[in-house]
C-alpha cells in the first residue's frame, strides 16, 4: 500500500507545453488504482486508468502518455510483458515504465527491468519517493518528440491454423500456447480449417496477421501445400509495397525428418518447430518472428514517413518557386503597370502642354490679329487728330483778330476743343502703348532660342497686368543682372506673367478672406529681382529671376504637387492647373531650376535659375543690330 504523509510536497510537472504530465495507470484493484490516482492528481498529474495490460496496448492507439505506471501482477498480461511490447514498438519505446508491485519477490526486480521497464518500485513506498522517481523519468525523457496523432500503436496478430484447439486433443498445448501469446498482449485467432481461410484478409493490412503459426502435426490436411500458398500471397503483399508476415510451421514426428524439414522450408516457412518442443519455447520462437515483423513495420514506417517528408519538402519548394515565380512575375507586371502609368501620365502631361501650346498660339494668333485691326484705324484717328488739332489752332488765331460781340464765347469753345483733342491725344498713346505690347507679347516664335531684353520685356508683361494688379499691389524693380539674355520668349512671356499673376491673385483672395466687406483695394507688394549668381569658383553663371509677394504664402502639402499637371487650388473655373506645370518645363527646356519657398516674413517666393551665356548673348545682338 502506497504511504502518504501530511506534509508532502506538492510537485506539478508540466512537459515544455505547458501541459499537466499525463500519466497512464495499469491497475486491476480499484482500490489501489483510487489512491494512485489521488495522490498523482494531488501532485498535477492528469491520470487515465485502465484495469489491464490488453486495455493499455488499446489506450496507446489514440494517444501516448508521458508516463506509463503499470502493477506487475495484472490479470492476463503483466507489467514486464506491457513493458516488452512497448518497446518492441517504434512510437513507444521512448515512454517511461515504472513497474509498481505489492512486495519483495526474488527475482521479480530483474524480470521486470530486463523486460524493459525504467524503473521498479514497492507500493509501500512513501509517495514523496514516488513522485520523485516519476520527476526523475519525465525529466530524463523530456527531450522525447511527441508522437503525432493519429493510430500510433497497435498489438501484433497472430493466427494460428490448427483444427486441435481445445483442451482434450494435445493435452491442452494448443490452448497453453494461445494463453502464452495473449499474456504478451498479442490479438491471437484460430483457424480450424485451411478451407475456410480468407485470402482477402492476408491482403489487408489493417487485419492481415504478422504471423501464422501452421500446425502439421494433423493428418487429413495438407499444411505444406497451405505453406506454399501462404508465400504465395506473401510475395504478393511483397510486390504491393507491403511487409510480408511471417510462418511458423509445428512438424509432426517424421521417419525421414530431414528430407521433410527441407520440403517444408522449400515452401517459404521462416521457421519449423518439432511438435514436441514445449509450448513456452515455441511462444518464445513466435515473440522473436513477431519484434521482427513490427522492427521491419518500423522501418518501412520510417521510410514511408521520410519519402513523404522529401516529397513534402520538395513540393514546398516547387510552391516556394512557383510562388517566387508568381511574386516576380508580379513585380514585372507592377513595374510595368508604374511604366505604363507614367507613361500615361506623361501622356496627359503632353497632350495638356499641348492643348495649352495650341491655346496660347491661337490666343497669339487672335491678339496679333486684333492689334493689327485696331492699330489700322488708330493710325488713321492719329493722322486725323493731329490735322484737327491744326485746324483748331488756325481757327483759334483767326478768332483772336475778331472783335464781334461771340468772340468770348467762341474763344471759351475753341479752347475746350483744344484740351478735348489734347486729351484724346493721351488717351489714342495710351492704346498705341497697349497694341504695342500686344504685338511683343503674340510674338509667334516663342519656342526659339533669342537675345530678349529682360527689363522691356518684363515691363510688358507688367503692362499686360496693371488691370490684375490695380492700385493696391505695388510693383518693387530690382534688375541688377545684365539686360540681354540668350533664352526663349516664353520664359518671360508665359513664365514670368505666370508666377506675378499668381502673386496677385494671392495677395487679393487673401484681402478678400480677411475683409470680406471691405471696398477699400488689396495693398500688397511684388519684389521682382534679377541678378547673376556663380556656384563656386569657375562655375557656370546663372541668371537669376527672384519673384516674391507679401501673400499668405503656400502650404507645404500644396508645394509638393504645385508642379503637377491639372492641380489648382482655385475655384472651378478659374484655373486649369496648367499654368505652372507648362512653366516648370519651359524653364526645363532651359536647363535650368524652378523652386518655390516661404518667406520668413510671409508670402511665396518663386526663384528660376537659368544658365547664362554671356557671349552669345553678345554675338546674337550685334547680329540683330547688323540685319538691323
């Protein structure tokens, strides 16, 4: 009886997954097996109980236990017969056996640990110690790699051919064997007549048996013909992959016992036993066929496992390949969807600068055209202005002569029409000044490369705005930079009115937001700068243009996409997004910068930066002076 004290220790093992320790007890006494059983799950133990060896053999086809603790006196078969069959297994040769028994036997001890078992310990035992032996086993075998799940485990069948099965025919022999097979926990079925034997059965290895034992010892049947068709559908099995059982003939007593021992190997038999041999040792010779047949079950089970891992790792590379394929192809048909979409966007780009190339040569073309119809007839006002104010003048001398009494009132007339025509003068320059910026600004050779001269034509492109930028913004000049620049027309024209434009429209939103019932105009002001700057000694010089504005500036989210196509942070319908995206390119074309800051004292700033080309901006002048 196991002892228990007071103050035991409590002892939770848990393997490495943090699971409780399950252990499997094999006890016949239900007594004995409720206090095991107690002290284990006093001590974190799960516990699953079974009363027999057989019934053990049947719990490890569902599942293995970390711990197997086995009485050694069970009914059928005992401890160190579990414990051999364990061992003979593959799966479950790696579980701790601790045998338990009532007493001291001679002898038993050896028995039991050459059987197989771990460990062999007395009931009597304090339970501390017990528990401490148990510590001691999982933690020896904690490296063991859990057995997957599934059927696992399974008692070896043997089947024996014999129509003298009972008691009265051999003096009980047949049935002592049968009895000695079942102890080591062996599925044992007899076959009383070769006739009815199923063919089927030896195919089928969920049933077919790992040994059969052929008695020939009984007249009025042929075992040896029985032999020869048992190898038969063994090297059948052979041939399907599978592990052939093994035979075991029992000969009767023989004239002639050499000459029948070969014609009964002959027929395939792996091992023939003489009838009279006793039935201890012919268990013993059927225990050696059966670990055999399961060593080789084994090792075919391995194979089998080690050829589905290959095949498994093969096919997780073959996927990992097709996989990398797939990730590769992927990333070509990404790269070529960014391509295609940057060449779509490039694109849009083109056709935008394009329809706005198309609208600023026929806003060209439509201004050159209206400047020329109304400089016609300002020509002809001009000529006739000049002949009317003559005539005035001669009129105005003729009446000074006069005495009559209308000569005050014709004078005052007279000298109104003079200030009128004086007037009119002023207001027909005024339109002459307009047409001629016009016609600089239509220029249709924009895209060429020419001497332009900065100052003139910056002061159109401001003359061209005087309307936008009204009384309120002023205009501050800083030309400090050389005045004639090597460039394209559009670089002031488009680029240049652009940006001011822009400044303005800040500044005036801006007064419009902070004082919205305001009739008082926007105050603001411009800087325009020009000057050369070198990068370092011997650099390229670069003409510089500085636009800056007293606006709110621009937020920085707004500068990142400023330069894109079609983007604006006007209203529907008062830009199109254009404006700066065309100027970036026509400042591009010079090879040259285009960036945009805030001040530190608010408003925007716009520098561009071109290369400068000091000779042939010289060269092309005095060109254009010669032709001139």
């Amino acid at each position: 009886m196991i002892q228990t004290t007071e103050h035991d220790p409590i002892m939770t093992v848990q393997p490495d997954d943090e699971r409780p320790a399950t252990v499997l007890l094999v006890e016949d006494s239900d007594t004995q097996a409720l206090r095991i059983r107690h002290m284990l799950q006093g001590h974190g133990f799960s516990v699953e109980r079974v009363a027999s060896g057989e019934a053990a053999l049947d719990t490890l086809d569902s599942h293995i236990p970390d711990l197997v603790i086995a009485d050694y006196h069970l009914p059928g078969m005992n401890g160190g017969q579990l414990a051999r069959q364990l061992r003979m297994n593959a799966v479950t040769r790696t579980i701790p056996v601790l045998i338990l028994t009532e007493g001291i036997e001679p002898g038993l001890e050896r028995e039991g640990l050459e059987s197989g078992a771990d460990a062999y310990v007395p009931k009597s035992s304090d339970s501390a110690l017990i528990v401490f032996r148990i510590r001691a086993l999982l933690r020896e075998y904690a490296g063991n790699v859990r057995a997957r799940p599934g059927r696992v485990f399974r008692r070896a069948r043997i089947l024996v051919v014999t129509p003298r099965h009972d008691a009265t025919t051999d003096g009980g022999r047949v049935g002592a064997l049968i009895d000695l097979l079942q102890r080591d926990g062996h599925i044992v079925t007899i076959c009383g007549d070769p006739a009815h034997f199923d063919r089927q059965m030896l195919l089928d290895p969920e049933c077919a048996p790992d040994c059969v034992v052929v008695d020939l010892t009984v007249g009025g049947m042929d075992g040896v013909v029985f032999c020869r068709r048992l190898d038969e559908l063994r090297q059948e099995v052979l041939m399907r992959g599978g592990v052939p059982l093994r035979i075991l003939a029992i000969s009767p007593p023989s004239p002639d016992q050499r000459e029948f021992s070969a014609r009964v190997f002959e027929t395939g038999v792996d091992d023939l036993v003489p009838d009279d041999v006793a039935p201890s040792v012919l268990a013993l010779r059927i225990r050696v066929l059966v670990r055999r047949k399961l060593l080789q079950d084994d090792v075919r089970r391995i194979e089998v496992e080690r050829q589905n891992r290959e095949i498994a790792v093969k096919s997780a590379r073959a996927e990992a390949a097709a996989i990398a394929s797939k990730a590769s192809l992927a990333e070509a048909l990404e790269q070529a969807n960014r391509e295609l979409a940057d060449a779509n966007r490039k694109l849009i780009e083109t056709q935008g600068k394009l329809v706005q190339t198309a609208k600023m040569a026929s806003l060209g073309e439509l201004v050159a055209g209206i400047a020329h119809e109304i400089n016609n007839p300002l020509a002809f006002i001009l000529a006739h202005k000049d002949t009317v104010a003559r005539g005035l003048d001669r009129v105005m001398d003729m009446e000074e002569s006069s005495t009559d009494t209308g000569h005050g009132a014709r004078g005052a007339i007279l000298r109104k029409c003079r200030d009128r025509v004086a007037s009119m003068n002023l207001g027909l320059r005024r339109i002459q000044n307009l047409v001629l910026n016009l016609r600089k600004f239509s220029r249709l050779d924009e895209g060429l490369f020419q001497v332009i001269d900065v100052p003139e034509a910056l002061e159109t492109v401001l003359a061209l705005l005087t309307q936008k930028l009204g009384n309120g913004i002023a205009v501050h000049r800083d030309y400090t930079a050389p005045e004639r620049l090597y460039c394209q027309a559009a670089l002031l024209n488009q680029v240049i009115m652009n940006i001011i434009s822009n400044a303005a429209d800040a500044i005036l939103e801006a007064a419009e937001r902070d004082n919205p019932l305001s009739d008082m105009p926007a105050q603001g002001r411009i800087d325009i700068r020009t000057e050369l700057r070198r990068e370092g000694e011997g650099g390229t010089p670069a003409y510089v243009f500085t636009i800056s504005d007293t606006g709110p500036g621009i937020a920085p989210d707004v500068q990142e996409r400023i330069f894109e196509p079609f983007f604006t942070t006007k209203p529907v319908g008062a830009g199109t997004g254009l404006g700066l995206a065309i100027a970036y390119g026509v400042v591009q074309a010079h090879q040259g910068t285009l960036m945009v800051t805030n001040r530190e004292q608010g408003g925007a700033q716009f520098t561009i930066s071109v290369p400068w080309r000091a000779q042939e901006a010289e060269d092309r002048t005095d060109g254009q002076a010669g032709k001139a």
